[in-house]
C-alpha cells in the first residue's frame, strides 16, 4: 500500500523557486491499478520520483 500526505517538492535555482508537487495526497491500496497521467511539465515524473525515494520530498510523508 501506498499512502502520500501533502507532498511538496521544490526545486530552487538562481532565478527563483519552482514548486513541481504541492500537497498531494494519494492512496493506492493493495492489488490496485493506477495510472498517473496530466499535462507536460504536471509533475507526473516528479511524483514517481519522490515516490521511489530517487528524489527527496520537500515536505511531506
């Protein structure tokens, strides 16, 4: 199972700040199918990413 509770992930450059996930929520219980999908640039890989642990959450469990 997997559960999220407001996630929030920054990246921080020289010109400013960019927030990809701001508070997101998710449960996906077992034996459940999940499609994660969106816009270009929504964050869909960042997710996946935090989700995996290859990139650190901001804030967030």
């Amino acid at each position: 199972m997997i559960y999220i509770r407001n996630l929030t992930k920054v990246y921080h450059s020289a010109s400013g700040n960019v927030r990809a996930l701001e508070d997101v929520n998710l449960n996906i219980e077992k034996g459940d199918i999940f499609g994660i999908i969106g816009l270009s640039g929504a964050g869909k890989s960042t997710l996946l990413r935090c989700i995996n642990m290859l990139e650190k959450p901001t804030s967030g469990s």
